[in-house]
C-alpha cells in the first residue's frame, strides 16, 4: 500500500514539473517573441546570440568581455588591454528586414568616417573585400599616437539580423590579429 502512494506522490510531482516546465518555456516565447516592426527592440534570443556569436576566439585571460543593449543593436566588447587590442560584435537589429543596399549603406565610406571610425586618428581605407555575403573592409588609423590596423567585417545573420565584427590591433602586431581572424573568419581573415 505504501508503495502505491510513494508512486502516486512521484506521478503527481512529475507532472507538476512537467506543467511548470511548459509553463516557464511557453513564457520565454511570448516575452521572447519577434519583436514589433520599426522598434528598435531586440529579445533574449539577440543578446544570446550576441554573447555567444565567437566566445570560443578570445581566451578569457587575455580579452575581458563585457556587453550592452541598446535600440537597434546589442553591442560585445572584448578588451585585450596587455596586447592593446579591442574587438566588438555590433549586433544589429532590422525588426522589418533589411536588404543588400541597407548594409552598404550602414558600412559606408561616410559612416566609418563620420560615425564607426570617429575614435581614431587619420583613418585610412587600404581594402575592402567580399566572399559570398561577408564583407570586409580594413584601414589603418592612430589612436593615442600609436598607428592601428582596423577591420569591419559585416555579415548577414538571418533576414532581420547582422553581425558588424570590428577588430583594433597596434600594426606591429599584425600577425597577432591575422591569427583571431582566421579563428573567427577562415573564409575572409583578409583581403587578397
């Protein structure tokens, strides 16, 4: 008889653990939903995304990661102040779609020079390059007296998303940022 009851109670539990289960997932989606065309409003699943787009090409010794959450955007920082270097993931939110034309007019000579490059000295574009729907595009600039190599790839992350990857690395290291592209983009670490 004991045992009877002792699996009953078991039953009972595990369909209550099942109920909250769906409970807490049907949750998840209904405040983790697309979000609204024309918001600037991005959900869980973007800074998920955002956070683990390339986690596994900074080693955590070396680069210190931080994020934020911004309209239109979810921007990851990883800092690696011993090698005085910086890379930033702009995830970017188009709630209404985008198209070819609105990414070449995001990553414009205007805008790097007005807008994505305005932290730096005497920006210079030495190339730009595309392999399928990836672009990349590389300067050299200077930054506190010291010259920098630059590189903005741009690549499409489903039809309402992009990925806007930028790396910084004193020119002397060259070598060393070559190395974290072909980590993260082996298709186009450079421009031939």
């Amino acid at each position: 008889m004991q045992d009877n009851k002792n699996i009953v109670i078991l039953i009972v539990l595990a369909g209550a653990v099942i109920i909250l289960a769906l409970g807490i997932f049907a949750g998840a989606l209904l405040l983790n939903g697309p979000t609204e065309c024309g918001t600037g409003d991005s959900n869980y699943f973007d800074l998920l995304r955002a956070r683990s787009y390339i986690t596994s090409a900074f080693e955590p010794d070396v680069w210190k990661a931080s994020y934020s959450v911004l309209p239109y955007r979810v921007n990851v920082t990883w800092d690696a102040p011993d090698i005085s270097a910086l890379a930033t993931l702009e995830y970017l939110i188009f709630n209404c779609g985008y198209t070819d034309a609105d990414l070449e007019d995001y990553y414009s000579e205007a805008n790097f020079y007005q807008i994505i490059l305005s932290g730096y000295d005497n920006p210079q574009k030495t190339n730009s390059c595309r392999s399928g729907d990836l672009r990349l595009y590389e300067f050299s600039a200077e930054f506190s007296g010291q010259e920098y190599l630059l590189a903005q790839w741009a690549k499409p992350d489903g039809k309402k998303r992009a990925a806007g990857f930028f790396m910084a690395f004193p020119a002397e290291n060259a070598a060393g940022m070559l190395a974290y592209a072909e980590k993260i983009f082996p298709e186009l670490p450079t421009c031939p």
